[in-house]
C-alpha cells in the first residue's frame, strides 16, 4: 500500500495502480466512532488480494466527508480517475453517502453503496436522528446527494425492513434511477464478504444488474449462517421471550464469536433482566477483541452493570472512559452527568450534562436531568453542612429525577423493593425518560402487574403523548384486563403512528380477531406478513384468521 496524500482531515491510499486495468475502485471508510487516518479502508485487504487498482479515502473526523481536507483528498483521487476508462465508487453507511457524493467528482459509472443515507444535515431529514451529534458540529458544504448525475448507476443495498435506512433509499431515489438491492435481515451494519465481494467484482465489469441478482441469491443462501441474521431477528421479534432472545443471540455467539454487535445486544438484555453480572463477562470478553471504535460504547454499559451491581466508584471510572473516548457522543456525557450527580459532584455533573444538551439540543431527557441536577445542586449548596454530608445513597441505577420517581409511584400495587428493582434495571438500560418507561412497563406485564403497568403508561403518555411503544403496552394491559374496546382503540392509535412496525400491526390484527371483524383482522395480519415475512407467528395467525372467517361464513 502507499500513501498518495494526507491533510489533517483525510488521507488517500492506494494499492495497485496498473494504469492497463480496465476499472478502478474508490472507497470511502465508514464511521467509526474514533477515525483515525492509519486505519484501514474501506475494501482495502480485499481489493489489495485481488491485485484490483483501488483508491482508499478515509476521514479524519465523522462528518460525513465534509471538510476542505476530504474534498481535496477527491480532487487527487479524480485526477488519478481519469486515466482509467471505468470508475466504481464504493462504501458502506457514511461512506456510502461518500461514494453517491462524489460519484460526479470522480465521473463514476457506478456508484456501490451500502446502507447509505441521503444527508444526515437535520435540514433535509428531518427523522434522522442516529447521529445527531455528528449533524450539530458539520456544516454541510458538499452534501449533494440529490445532484448526482444520470450518468452515474446507483446500486443500493439495504434492509427493507430497517425503516430508517429505508427513508433515505427512498429520497435518495427522487433524484436518480438506482438498482435497488433489498437485502432482508441484513439491519444497517450490511452483509459480510461473501455478498459484498462478488458485487464488487461485478460492478468492476459494469454489470449493475448481475450485482443485484446474485447478492439476493447469496443473501437468502447464506444468511442463516451469519450472526447478522438471528441478531436481526432479535431486533424485530417484539413478541419473543427474554429468553428467547437470548438463545437466538447464544446461536449468534457460536457463528461469529467476535461480532460485537451480538455483544452488546446480549448486555443490553441482560440488564434489562437484571443479570449484571453475566452482563459484565460479556462486555469483558467482547472488550478483548473489539476494534476500538466500540471501545467507548461497551465501557458504558461495563458502567451501567457496575452501577446495578451498586459499584459506583468503578461505575463513575467506566463512565469517564467512555466519555473520554467518545467526547462527542451526547449520551456518554449524559450518563456520566447522572453518576456524577449521584456521588454528589454537582459542577462535574452539571458541565458534562450541559455538553450533552449542547450536541444533541432539545432532546427531552437531558433537558430534564439537567433541571433535575440544576434543582439538587442548589439545594445541596444552600443546606447546612451537616445535613451535607454525607450524602445519602440514591438506589442503585436509579436517577434522582422526579419525573421517574413519579412513574414508580404510578406502580402503588407492586411491593416496594421489586418496584425499585425494576425501575433501576429500566433506568439503566434506557436512561431516557421514554425509553425507561417502556421498560418499567414491560417489566410490569411480564410480571403480571397489568393494573401497575396501564398507571405508568398513563402516567408516561401524559408527558410524552403519541408514543407508539407505550400505546401497544397500554393496548395488552387492557386487554387482560377485560377492556377489548379500549385496547383496540390504543393499539389503533400505535398503528397510525408507527404503520411500518409490523409488530403492532400483528397484535392489532390479534386484538381484531378476538373481537369478530375477521375481514379487518386478515387486512391487518397481512400487513404485518409483508414487513417481517420471516415471521412464522404471523403467517400461522393469518391462517387461523382464515379458518375462522370461513367457519363464520359457513
């Protein structure tokens, strides 16, 4: 490999360089968390072992190749492009969205994207909100997506069932023909090789169409042997068990030990099931082979499982870490804001909650913390020291939030103690305000507490109205408790909002069945079917929806 060119924002490297070749590649690196301008590029390993002539741009900062540094890195590349009589631009994600914006600059043939976006600038997508942080600190000088060239073909890989990769496919479309190569259960991190490789080397011969048809051939051949396949459907099975979950992760695991994707989804439940311990020798292990581009996001959760494990002296140094390592990243500052509260350190606390607010303005949860260590902090400075010190312990992952402790006490009917429990294990896996109700509620359904559940969810919709999630929760504690209308009327209102979800278009369906209006329950079932057809739950109540409407009508 060797260096052509490197600024403080981007760097050019290149493998082969035979000018008799008929095609060059273009690459453009993905985010990573932490860039680093050594790191490899994007196809790199590949197109150096395939003696392919290939050039490999990589950022120095996640901005989505914005900077004056990555356009000139372009403008060098270009100039080699134009010795060579076929272009392919090619990158996965943020480098996606490089190889569809600079396919003009490089007068591309092809440009192989995938899991692009359109822009992530606020301004013009509004929904995105995956890297918020990134959006607030770029200015968005060169994202031209929408002005790509006739002359370019487009080939996009995606996850038709991922909706929020599916918006930007979708703009992205209103502005160019592209070959769209829908992928099921491949999520937003994309497929491995095996598909990845063989497109690439059709896109070499200018051949847009044989990409799409063997990656669907390879895609539905091999995907039960990836981890990528049963962490998607761990991600889209809402009805599924904890357990359930797990053992799809556990198959996961035994394919792709090394996935760190896998990783954090089996800390994530596991602390949502109060298994912190187990969760800690999962981060450990993951932490021992990770690149270090996860590095800051499993030291979060190393400091969510130490803080459940009432640790707080190892959870507060975890969390400073993560912050270290990440000091873009909103949440790690929000995290660390509200373990640093807890030990009492309010300038500390109130500096990095104000950063959070800073990159991610008017998000509802660090808005509130912030007022909520705003309030502590005054009352701890204007109290008499005695009653200053020491501090009281709070409860384990349990934020001093009063808008949380209300939600507890919506739970009158749950004994205390596992009341508190719950809510902490909430709190901890989703320290938003939304996101730790959902849970609560959840935890409440799954323990039979439907009374408990449907006062939380009340209690939660009242601040944050219009919540699909919470909606559906409400829609099965009614139901259990004897209120077929009302549940209808919820789970309606959590289609409305969400019509893409297919889980809510399934317990809809369910909810219709048992209320006798077969023809609407099939029209709902069906609609379920078409955005997870993978799901053999909902093709089994189709089929009882059926069987019943025909005994109706015989």
């Amino acid at each position: 490999m060797a260096e052509l060119f490197r600024n403080r924002s981007a760097c050019l490297r290149a493998n082969s360089l035979d000018v008799d070749a008929p095609c060059l590649v273009v690459s453009f690196a993905p985010w990573s968390g932490r860039p680093n301008l050594d790191a490899l590029g994007w196809a790199e390993k590949l197109c150096e072992s395939q003696r392919w002539p290939a050039l490999h741009v990589i950022s120095a900062d996640d901005d989505w190749y914005q900077s004056d540094g990555a356009q000139e890195a372009v403008e060098r590349a270009a100039g080699i492009a134009r010795r060579y009589p076929r272009v392919v631009t090619y990158g996965s994600s943020m480098g996606g969205y490089a190889a569809l914006n600079f396919a003009n600059d490089l007068r591309a043939r092809i440009a192989f994207a995938v899991a692009p976006q359109f822009s992530i600038d606020r301004a013009k997508v509004g929904f995105e909100t995956r890297w918020a942080a990134e959006a607030g600190r770029t200015t968005f000088l060169r994202d031209r997506v929408a002005a790509i060239s006739p002359r370019v073909r487009p080939v996009l890989v995606y996850d038709p069932w991922f909706a929020p990769d599916v918006r930007h496919i979708e703009a992205i479309a209103a502005h160019c023909e592209p070959v769209r190569v829908p992928l099921p259960l491949m999520g937003h991190d994309g497929v491995g090789g095996r598909v990845l490789k063989p497109m690439l080397a059709a896109a070499r011969e200018d051949a847009p169409w044989r990409m799409r048809e063997d990656a669907i051939a390879r895609h539905r051949r091999e995907r039960k042997h990836t981890a990528t396949y049963y962490l998607q459907l761990v991600e889209r099975g809402r009805s599924l068990s904890p357990q359930a979950r797990l053992e799809l992760l556990r198959r996961a695991h035994a394919l792709e030990p090394t996935h760190v994707g896998v990783a954090l989804k089996r800390s994530t439940l596991l602390l949502a099931g109060g298994c912190a311990e187990a969760a800690l020798d999962v981060q450990q292990e993951a932490l021992r082979h990770a690149s270090p581009a996860f590095f800051a996001t499993l030291t979060s959760h190393r400091a969510q499982a130490l803080a459940a494990l009432g640790r707080e002296a190892e959870a507060l140094a975890a969390a400073r870490q993560a912050r270290e390592a990440a000091p873009h990243n909103p949440f790690f500052a929000h995290h660390l804001a509200q373990l640093l509260g807890r030990a009492g350190q309010w300038p500390d606390a109130l500096r990095h909650q104000r950063a959070a607010l800073a990159s991610h303005p008017g998000h509802p949860a660090y808005s509130q913390q912030l007022a909520a260590l705003e309030r502590a902090a005054a009352a701890a400075t204007v109290a008499p020291p005695s009653s200053r010190s020491p501090p009281e312990p709070p409860e384990p992952s349990l934020p001093r939030d009063p808008e949380r402790s209300r939600l507890g006490e919506a739970a009158a009917g749950v004994p205390a103690p596992e009341r508190e429990r719950m809510l902490a294990q909430a709190c901890a896996v989703e320290p938003s305000y939304s996101g730790a109700a959902a849970r609560f509620s959840s935890a409440l359904l799954v323990a039979g507490y439907c009374s408990d559940a449907l006062a939380v969810q009340d209690e939660a919709l009242e601040r944050i109205a219009d919540t699909p999630l919470l909606l559906s929760h409400r829609a099965q504690a009614l139901e259990r408790l004897g209120r077929p209308r009302a549940a209808l009327a919820a789970i309606a209102r959590a289609v409305a909002l969400a019509p893409d979800n297919a889980w809510f278009r399934h317990q809809y369906a369910g909810l219709l069945l048992a209320a006798g209006d077969w023809r609407k329950a099939e029209r709902e079932q069906l609609a379920a079917l078409e955005r997870a057809p993978a799901q053999a739950g909902y093709r089994e109540r189709l089929q009882r929806i059926r069987e019943r409407s025909a005994l109706a009508a015989g």
